[in-house]
C-alpha cells in the first residue's frame, strides 16, 4: 500500500488526483500520529506533502524513524514533507524538490517559509494564503523579467514580509504597498495572478510522482530504533483510536 499526505499543495486538484492514481491512498495533511498509523495500516511506502504546524501537533521524527526502520520507503517535498525530509536524510528519508534542496542546503531555516491557512477537505483543501516560498520567487521573477521596477520590487517583498503567513496574499501585499496610482496596483495584481510561482505545487507532483515509481527493496540501517516513553505512548494512543 502506498499513502501520501496531501491537502494545500494540489488544492482542488487533489480529487482528480486521486481518480487518476487508485493505486495511492490520499490522506490529508500529517498530524503526530498519523505517519506511525500509515505503518500500522499495511504502508510500504509514504509521501508527506502537507503537515500540520501550530494548533495540531505536528508529525514526529520518531515516527518516520520508526517506519524507515520497519522498511518502509518515506518520501517527503513541498511542505512539512521537505522539512522533514530535511531533518531525517541522514536516516535514510529520501527528501524531493527545490524546497527540500533549500532547507537541506541552509537557504531556508524558519518553518514559517512553507506555512499557509487552508479550508477544510470539504472546500477541497483551498489555499487561503501565500506561503513565502511560492511569494518570493514570483516577486523576484516580476523583477527579473522588467515587469516592475527596482524600487516596486522591494515595497512588495517587505510588504510580504511584513505580514503574518496566515495574511499573506497578493491582494493585501500590494495593498499594504500603497501605490501612488490605484492603476498601477491593479496592474501589478494582474500581472501577479497571470504569472504567480508554485513552487509547493511543483515540488508536490514530484513527490506523487515517486511514489507512483518506486519498488520496494529491504535497506541495511546503520542505526537502530530506540523506542522512547514517548513513543510508547503515541503508539498506544493511535492503538486506542484505531479500535474506536
């Protein structure tokens, strides 16, 4: 069986996606718990797209560590998966996508670069907001290609700076630049909208896309899993839920 977690970064996509690929189970974004579930399920191979920050306890890296150690093949990009991805390569994690690239190599450190609201999976997982690594690289391509100036370019990257992740969209960044001239704001937006940069998207399809190729093969660890109290505790609890 194979399982991603995925909700914002395909968006309303994600339905059609599943469709198309029956032989991947969909799950919605990653919580604590829920990658040590997918092992429990039967999983021999798990993609982490999207996760949860904050309010929702987010996935452990003991947990991965634990699936890896049972043989099971985990990819991660995007989102909370190339973060993960990250942290865990050493242990045999494989990380996908210029995202992951970033955080692995230093460019990127904060969490807070990925991070988005969304609706619910009944309203399809709608992005609500612009995480920093889709905004940044359509901002410096407006400037890059000579669609708005020096002077444009740095107002709109520290407008979105300036706003929390959970506010961020294009509309309220260019917004808070104030432009002198109503017209040229509505311009810029429309430029914006037409040429916006998805890097989530992007670096989402790889990770559907190696989960759709990959075989299964048993992997020598150098390492050994040491199951925590914690741990125990986390695997008696998705136990306890599973028999609800």
């Amino acid at each position: 069986m194979k399982v991603i977690f995925a909700g914002p970064s395909f968006g309303a996509d994600i339905r059609t996606l599943g469709a198309k690929n029956p032989s991947i189970h969909f799950r919605g974004p990653a919580a604590r718990g829920d990658i040590l579930q997918a092992v429990e399920d039967g999983a021999h191979a798990i993609g982490i797209v999207d996760g949860y920050f904050g309010e929702v306890p987010s996935v452990w890296h003991k947990e991965i560590l634990y699936a890896l150690q049972h043989n099971v093949v985990v990819v991660g990009g995007a989102s909370m998966g190339a973060l993960r991805a990250a942290e865990c390569a050493a242990f045999g994690m494989v990380g996908l996508g210029s995202i992951y690239e970033d955080y692995a190599q230093g460019r990127l450190i904060d969490d807070e670069a990925v991070a988005l609201v969304h609706a619910p999976e009944e309203l399809g997982w709608l992005p609500l907001s612009i995480p920093w690594v889709d905004f940044q690289p359509t901002i410096d391509d407006l400037y890059r290609t000579g669609a708005v100036s020096l002077a444009e370019h740095k107002m709109l990257l520290l407008a979105g700076r300036f706003l929390h992740f959970s506010e961020r969209t294009y509309p309220k960044v260019i917004e808070g630049c104030a432009f002198s001239e109503d017209g040229r704001a509505k311009e810029i937006l429309r430029i914006v909208r037409s040429r916006k940069i998805e890097r989530k998207r992007q670096d989402a399809e790889l990770v559907l896309q190696y989960l759709q190729d990959v075989e299964f093969a048993a992997q020598e660890r150098d390492w050994g899993f040491a199951a925590t109290s914690h741990f125990e505790h986390l695997r008696a609890e998705v136990t306890r839920l599973s028999r609800l």
